[in-house]
C-alpha cells in the first residue's frame, strides 16, 4: 500500500509531496536510487535497519534505522533489501530543503544523515510519535505539522535560483545565468547554495529524470527517448545514463509505474548480497 498526502500551505511551497509505504513481506531485491536534484526525507516506522551503499564497484554497506536524509545526489546510490513495515518520507522542492532541514544543501550533498544526528532528541520524539500512530493518513498529517513547525521564515530562495527552477525553463546553463544578470560565478555560487548542486550537474540530473518518465510510461525506442528529452542522439544518452544510473538503458528496471527513480538490481552476485542482507535486517539494532 502507498500513499501520496499533498500539503496545503504554506508547506506545499517547500514539499513536493509527503508519502507512506506499507509493505507486508521482506523485499530481497536491492536496488540503484537514481538521483532526482531533491532531498528526500525518509522514516521507518520499525526498528529493523535498512542497508545503503554509495555509487562504484567497491560496495561497502552502511546501515539506518528510524529516520534518514538523503541529501540532493549526483548520481544514484545502492539501497539494499528492505523489511516488511511502514515507511513514511517526504520529497523537497528542489531548493526548498535548507529551510526546514536546517542544514546547507552544500553539505548534505551526495550525503546520508540520521535524524538523530541532524536533529538531535527531536528526530528520536518525532519517530517515537509517527511509530505510535496507526492511521496512515493521521501519520502523514503529523508528519506535515512537524515540517511545518520547522520551517524557517521567510520561505524564499533567491530571484535568480528561482527564476531558474521554473517548471519548463530552458536547461542551458548559460541562458539562464545571462538572463538572471550574474556572473556565471556568481549565478554558480546562488544556484548551489540554494540546491546542493551546480547547475550544470542539476540540469542534466533533470533531463536525466524526463528521460526516465518517458521510459516508463511508453515501450518508445531509445533513439526517440533521447530526442524527446533533448539528448543530442542516443550515444550521448546512453553515455549520461551510465553515469548517473550505473546501467546501460536496456538495462533499465524501475520497481513499478511512478516508481521511475528506483532501479531493480537483478545481478546474481546482488542477489546473493541481498541474501546476506536480509539476515542482517532480522536484526534490532
């Protein structure tokens, strides 16, 4: 079961949606995050840990229990096998984090902080009273109190970063910081204050995730994929793809429709790995 709770104001400024998972049985499966240009918020209503692992050859496992922030990513991270139990997050606008994370997007890059450590005493309550809330709505509207008790005000980014953040803008950096007045270092310094990454990384992580909507909502030919999503031809796609997913596109697995960001590992030697992990899960920690 999954759902998906939009906050009204003023929340909904800096969150793009609050959401629930309640999953019945153990999944084995790991899989690749592939990054989005947003901090995620997530809260495990149990006490089994969840593995990650940061992008390349060498795994090396790390483990979460309660609450984690997942800073903006530049490229995907490895999730490991997750328990049965319920799971509640929140997406951040890009650029909207900062102001209720408390915490500079700069330093949350590419970064995987406990709500224990960024917040202290007050993450540990917060766990403590979602766990002990048996409706999933009541859990998200709790959920959407907190983050609005935290918001630090005034709830504003700069002119410029917004101005670039616009849905449809155009995605050249150059563009887009000549029109903002800046100087292209300046412009970089605004943009990756407020975002967590440069523009130039955030814009290709954007046309990256239009590519991954089009992958998923239609069984269209890669060429064509990589056209629609502004790639200057397919090798060029694949090349970015690589990067950022860690697959080749026809490798691609997403976990299910509107789960475009969720690459399903399927490798025997992952496999294995999720065994093994599976039996550390078991484990209260």
């Amino acid at each position: 079961m999954t759902i998906r709770y939009c906050p009204g104001p003023p929340l909904d400024v800096a969150i793009d949606c609050i959401w629930l998972s309640r999953r019945t049985a153990h999944a084995p499966d790991c899989e690749h995050m592939l990054p989005s240009g947003q901090a995620q918020l997530v809260i495990t209503l149990h006490d089994s840990p969840i593995q990650w692992a940061e992008a390349g050859s060498r795994v090396e496992w790390h483990a979460w229990t309660r609450g984690i922030i997942h800073g903006p990513q530049s490229r995907y991270y490895m999730a490991g096998p997750k328990p049965a139990g319920v799971v509640v997050g929140a997406s951040f606008r890009p650029g909207m984090a900062a102001a209720i994370l408390g915490a500079s997007l700069q330093e949350l890059r590419d970064r995987h902080i406990s709500i224990e450590e960024l917040w202290g005493y007050r993450g540990l309550d917060l766990h403590e009273r979602l766990a002990s809330i048996r409706d999933p709505h009541e859990i998200c509207r709790t959920l959407e109190a907190e983050l609005i008790a935290r918001i630090h005000r005034p709830l504003l980014i700069h002119p410029a970063v917004a101005y670039a953040l616009r849905p449809g803008q155009l995605s050249r950096v150059d563009e887009i910081q000549k029109h903002s007045g800046y100087s292209p270092r300046h412009f970089i310094e605004l943009f990756h204050t407020a975002v967590g990454l440069t523009p130039k990384r955030y814009y290709r992580i954007r046309r990256f995730s239009s590519a991954l909507k089009r992958m998923i909502a239609a069984d269209a030919k890669l060429a064509d994929v990589a056209l629609a999503a502004g790639y200057s031809d397919q090798a060029h796609f694949s090349r970015e793809f690589r990067e950022l997913a860690g697959v080749a596109p026809s490798s691609y697995r997403p976990s299910a429709v509107g789960n475009e960001h969720h690459h399903v590992v399927g490798s025997p030697r992952v496999t294995n790995l999720g065994k093994k992990l599976s039996r550390l899960a078991s484990r209260r920690v």
